[in-house]
C-alpha cells in the first residue's frame, strides 16, 4: 500500500503508553508544516479513543464532516444449502462458528474477524456474504489551511480495531489521488499491537514520544522492539522532560536500542492553557519554552525527511 503513496513524506507519531502527548504532538507537527505551505493529511489511527480533531477545535457531528459507515464481512448460513459437515467450524482459526452435532452452524459475532475463510472452504456454497458495521470514518477538508483530517472510530463493543487502521490507509491512499499530499502524519493507538503495526507500515519516520517516569521507560522499550522488528526509522522525543529526574533511564533505552533523541519539550503552563482551549499551541504568537523546543524537533524533522523549501 505504502508504494501508492511514495511520493508523499510519511511520519507516524507513537508512543508505548497512553498520555505522553504523541497526538498533541502529531497535531501541532500537522499544523505547522501546513502553515508552512505543505498539503498535510492528518490520520488518527487511535481507534478505540480518536480525539485529534478536538485538539483541532473540530466536531465529528459538525455537518462538514464527512462520515462513512465502515463495514466487514459477516457469513450467513443458508439451511437449505447446509450439510452440516463441519468445515467453516473447523476452518475458523478464531472459533466463532459454534456446531454442535446435527446442527447448523451458528456465529458468534463478537469473534468473528471477518476473513471469508468460511465462505471459501464449504463445498456446497451455503454461505453467503453479509455484514456488519464495526465503526466509521470522518474526513475533514481543510481543518486548517493546506490541513485534512482523516479519523477512524471503532463501534463500542467490536473488537477487530485493526480492519478499521486497514481502511484508513486504503482511503489515504484515495485521497492522495485526489489532493497530492506533501505530508502525511499518522498518529497511532497507544501500546505495541496489530493496530500499531498496521498503521507504523505507512512512515518513512516514526516518532515516538515518551516521558521521564518508569512507565514511560518500559513502554518505551515495548514500541520500539516492535519498531526494531519491522525495520522502521525512528527518533525519540521526550516530553515533559523536567517531570522528573528520571531522564538517564530514558537515555539509557535509547543507547541500547541505538536510536536518537530528537528532542526534549519542557512543560510549560502556555501548552496546557492552549490544550485546554483546543488550539495548536504552535499557533500561539507568544514565545515560550516548550514552542521553541518543538520548533527545534520539526526543523530537525524537515531534514531528516529533506523537504523541499515551499
């Protein structure tokens, strides 16, 4: 999929643990290169939890929005064609098929991933192609100038996150068709799993944000042994660097996995006010530390991806 958008800069912004600030950072890394003059795509691969656009002041129920229903294969079992030989049973690596003896098969909804491997094994053509929805995506043209929003939600109750990651790279792809992306800026779930992955298989860099506490340094270690193992490009950032004085750990993950710290962001009061009002806070005109540290690690970025001067 990846080669579709090949000539388009792709940074995935991650982190092992919830709230180390990775979608304020993809946020912020999103608006300033779209102030720069970059057609930037903005994807929120967070699934189970997206909240990207309310850091971009933006509604999904706003009527600009865009919502498209996101379903999934369901089999159907026709009892007419049914001979109860127990093949889609079998078959199903994840046992959502329950089959007692002499009887239809029945599904177990909440298991089934969708994968139409039923439907390919059963000898006589009874089951037949039906589906469910098990979330939705909202897109947002021009959230910001040169700025789109792509947003993926996860019904409450499903559990297969990952079909919905899959479909947002698919629409990325159409879209890029349609609006020749400069940039695009995936920021991931929380944690090391199969939605991670999916959506880390897009970037030519990944970012991944920590913080200066102990979970931050094992959860550190969980993304990127999962990074290590796909071959990705990646940079640190540590945020909230003067939380505590447990930074040497942190540095010290980085030298065994032998990757870099980008940069380090202090806190600073003018973000959090910015946070809560829902604004960028790159856009804020005052000077402050914590801007300027995140100006040095985009600029940093912008060479590391050799972006052309708009």
């Amino acid at each position: 999929m990846s080669q579709n958008l090949s000539d388009a800069k792709k940074i995935s912004v991650t982190g092992g643990k919830g709230g180390t600030g990775k979608t304020l950072i993809a946020v912020n890394l999103a608006v300033y290169y779209a102030q720069l003059g970059y057609k930037v795509l903005l994807i929120d691969s967070d699934v189970e939890n997206p909240n990207s656009n309310i850091l971009l002041g933006k509604s999904l129920t706003d009527e600009d929005v865009k919502k498209t229903q996101i379903d999934m294969f369901q089999p159907i079992f026709s009892t007419d064609k049914c001979t109860k030989c127990g093949k889609c049973r079998d078959a199903c690596y994840r046992h959502a098929i329950l089959q007692f003896p002499d009887q239809f098969p029945s599904l177990m909804e909440p298991m089934c991933s969708g994968c139409t491997i039923c439907q390919r094994v059963c000898p006589t053509d009874a089951i037949s192609s039906g589906k469910r929805s098990i979330g939705s995506r909202y897109f947002m043209n021009n959230v910001y100038d040169n700025l789109d929003l792509l947003v993926g939600e996860l019904n409450p109750g499903e559990a297969i996150s990952v079909l919905i990651v899959e479909n947002l790279i698919e629409q990325s792809i159409e879209l890029h068709k349609n609006f020749c992306y400069d940039i695009i800026i995936t920021d991931t779930a929380p944690g090391a799993h199969c939605d991670v992955e999916k959506a880390l298989s897009l970037a030519d860099l990944t970012l991944c944000v920590t913080e200066p506490t102990p979970f931050g340094e094992h959860d550190l270690k969980r993304i990127l042994r999962l990074i290590q193992l796909s071959g990705q490009n990646a940079e640190i950032i540590l945020n909230r660097s003067n939380l505590t004085d447990y930074k040497e750990p942190i540095l010290k993950v980085a030298s065994d996995f032998n990757i870099k710290i980008l940069g380090e962001i202090p806190i600073d009061n003018i973000v959090i006010e910015d946070y809560a009002k829902g604004t960028p806070f790159v856009l804020d005109s005052r000077e402050f530390p914590a801007k300027q540290a995140f100006l040095s690690i985009l600029t940093n970025v912008k060479k590391k991806l050799k972006l052309e001067v708009i």
